[in-house]
C-alpha cells in the first residue's frame, strides 16, 4: 500500500505578500491578513522615521554641546580677565589709599585739633576699599 496524500495546502510563511502567505484563507482570514500586513509596513515606516529623527536629533546636540563647550570656555576666559581688572583695580585703590593716608598723617601733624575727624575719614576710606 501505498502513503496516503493529503489533500489540504500547506501554509506558506516566507512568501512577499500577504495573498501569498497563507494558502488556502478564508474570507475572515485573508482581511485579517491583509490588515497585519498593511500594520506592519505602518510601523516600519514609523519606525524608518523614528531612525531619521534620532539621526537628526544626535546631530544637533552634538552641535549644541559644541556650543556650550565654547560658551564655558568663553566664560572662563572672560573671567580671567574680570580676574585680573579688578586685582588692578585692587592695588590702584590700595595706592591711593596709601597716598591718603600720607597725607592725612601729613595733615595731623599740621592741625592736632581735626585728628578724630581724619582718623574717622579714613577708617570709613579704609572699609570701602575692603569691601572692593
């Protein structure tokens, strides 16, 4: 005796279309079919873009972090030189107050009567330019 042959189809699952894959199908099952398919092209395609957008997306913030990498360095820079303008400043205020107080003493030996007044002058000119 010979095998029986069968005579139902088997299914295709590799095929390229969806009337293609599943041999023989129902009306109910070749829409369902046709709806998996037509779902999964919308979701690569969605997923495609998505894979474009994160593209982009690295991009622009490699961009922006270059941005704020010279903006920091920039700020350092600047800073540094605020830095070094106010030690200037600092030691020609300094100067003057010693100048200030050259004269005052100068002043003291001349007029012994006003001595409280220049020493409370100074002391005020003093702790403003602490406070600098």
């Amino acid at each position: 005796m010979e095998p029986s042959k069968s005579k139902s189809k088997a299914i295709v699952v590799s095929a390229s279309t969806p009337s293609e894959s599943l041999l023989p199908l129902s009306q109910p099952d070749s829409q369902l079919s046709l709806l998996l398919f037509d779902v999964s092209q919308q979701v690569q395609v969605a997923m495609e873009n998505m894979l474009k957008l994160i593209g982009e997306i690295d991009q622009s913030s490699a961009g922006i972090m270059e941005d704020i990498e010279r903006s920091k360095e920039s700020s350092v820079e600047r800073k540094k030189i605020l830095e070094e303008e106010r030690e200037r400043f600092q030691k020609a205020a300094f100067t003057v107050l010693e100048m200030l107080n050259t004269a005052a003493f100068t002043v003291l030996e001349m007029l012994p009567s006003q001595k409280e007044e220049v020493h409370n002058g100074l002391t005020h000119l003093i702790k403003l330019a602490v406070s600098l």
